[in-house]
C-alpha cells in the first residue's frame, strides 16, 4: 500500500480541506488566506464577481492550478508536487468547464471513454458499457456517435458531465457549466446536476444560477478580490447577508 494510500481513513475525513491558501500570478495576489472545508456529501456554490478568483480556487483543488502557500487535502491526500499525489488526487476528481472541453475530433462515444481506456486502462467493451450508462443517464445515449460540433451547447455539456462521471469521481467541480450556454438550455444542465445532488456526490459548483444554490446547496460561498467574505446556508445567504460586498454583489444578480 502507498503512503498516501495508508493514510486515507475509510472516508470520514473531509472530501477536501483548504488551509491558509495563498496564490499569485507573478505579482497578483489572486487567492488570500483561503481556509474551506467540504464534508464527503456536502453541495456547495461559490458565487462572486467575475475575476474575484472562483476559477482559480476551484483548479487548485485538481492542480490545474499551482498554489504557494497553504496547504489542500483531498480525500485525506495531501497534495505535494510529487505527480503521483498529484494523480492520486486527480483520480477523485471530476471537472465539467464553461466551455465543455470536449474533444471536438472524437465521438460522444470515445470521449467518454478515452480516459477510462487510457488511464484507468480498461478493456474497451467495459469502458463502451459504462459509457452507456452515464450517457444514458445524461438522456444523450442516441447521440452517441455523433461529433461535439453536431450536438447543441446543452448536449455537450451534458455529455461533458457523463465524461466526467465516468471516472467514478468522489468530488464533481463545476466552472460556470451554464454561461456559455443559451438560455433555453440551461435548465436542462441544471436538470442534471439537481439529479447528482440528490443522488449524494460532493459537488462544487462556481454559478450563478441562484435557483440552483437554492435548490441544492448546503452552504453558499461568496468570494471577492481573491478572498472569502462570506459563507452561509442559502436560506441565510440570500435572506440575511452581513456583508456590504455581499449585498451589493446579490442586488446586481438577482
Ligand atoms: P473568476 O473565475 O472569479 O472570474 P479567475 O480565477 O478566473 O476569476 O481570475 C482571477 C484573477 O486572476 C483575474 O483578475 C484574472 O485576470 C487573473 N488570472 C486568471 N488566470 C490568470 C493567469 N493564468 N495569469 C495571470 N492572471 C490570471
Ligand atoms: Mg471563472
């Protein structure tokens, strides 16, 4: 058994931990003193202005993002910069982006199953069959063999969340999954990602579809220049705000 392996205690652990988190972009303070915790099963949004740090927050939870200071835990694994770790963590997590990042050159089919083919090494038939069923669940099977760029924005983001599935994740982070898309398809996005809620997946989602915080979430977290101002369940958050910032920002939104 790995160390990081031999550390992990049977699920109890929170899903991820941020200490004192602080991050730069050359000489751009972007994340301060960040310190979060979510619970295994816990549905949290994050909402904030745009260039407040949400994106960069949620990528230093997968490194897609490196940060400097601090210290972030996922699954009870400490993320250092041995790539091992690093894939340890990236194993756990699952990430949907504004822009759906499909692979415009492979089918619906084969996006879903590239990765379980070539990282978790899966036979084809069974990585095809798992495939299926999340697409099937993600009501998209027929489209199966078609193209990213035949499918409309809501399809493929909804095929972007079956890709993402498929790796059997323990935590889903969502980067704005219903910006890019028109209006009339976002319900069916958020259809979607209601039904994993309910389903129990730890989820972190950065929006700002306030009916969907309302819905689904357990705590709602506001960020602004890099920091957290606040954080609340909805019911409080949107209800009773504390903070200037924070009303200021939900009088523009909503
Ligand atoms: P949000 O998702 O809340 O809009 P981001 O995390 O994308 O915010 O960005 C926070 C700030 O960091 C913004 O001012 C943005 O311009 C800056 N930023 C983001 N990515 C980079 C980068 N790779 N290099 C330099 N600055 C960046
Ligand atoms: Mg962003």
């Amino acid at each position: 058994m790995s160390e990081a392996t031999a550390s992990r205690d049977n699920g109890t652990e929170p899903m991820i931990e941020m200490t004192g988190l602080n991050k730069w972009y050359g000489d751009f303070h972007v994340l301060r003193d960040i310190d979060l915790t979510v619970q295994r099963g816990e549905r949290i949004v994050i909402c904030g202005p745009s260039g407040s740090g949400k994106s960069t927050l949620i990528r230093c939870i997968n490194r897609l993002e490196a940060h400097q200071q601090g210290g972030i835990t996922v699954g009870g694994i400490t993320m250092t910069e041995d790539i091992k770790r690093i894939e340890q963590i990236r194993r756990q997590v699952g990430m949907v982006f504004q822009h759906f990042n499909l692979f415009p050159h492979l089918s619906v089919l084969e996006n879903c199953c590239l990765s379980q083919i070539w990282v978790q090494k899966k036979p084809r038939h069974e990585a095809e069959k798992l495939a299926m069923e999340y697409l099937e669940r993600v009501q998209i099977a027929e489209q199966a063999k078609k193209y990213p760029g035949q499918l409309s924005g809501g399809q493929q983001q909804r095929v972007a969340i079956a890709r993402a599935l498929c790796m059997r994740p323990e935590v889903m982070l969502f980067d704005e999954p219903t910006s890019a898309l028109d209006p009339e398809m976002i319900k069916e996005v958020l259809d979607v990602m209601v039904e994993l809620a309910r389903e129990g997946m730890t989820m972190i989602c950065v929006t700002h579809e306030m009916g969907f915080a309302k819905t689904v979430a357990d705590r709602v977290i506001f960020m602004d220049q890099g920091q957290i101002i606040e954080e609340a369940p909805p019911e409080t958050f949107f209800n009773h705000p504390r903070s200037e910032r924070t009303k200021l920002f939900l009088s523009q939104i909503l």
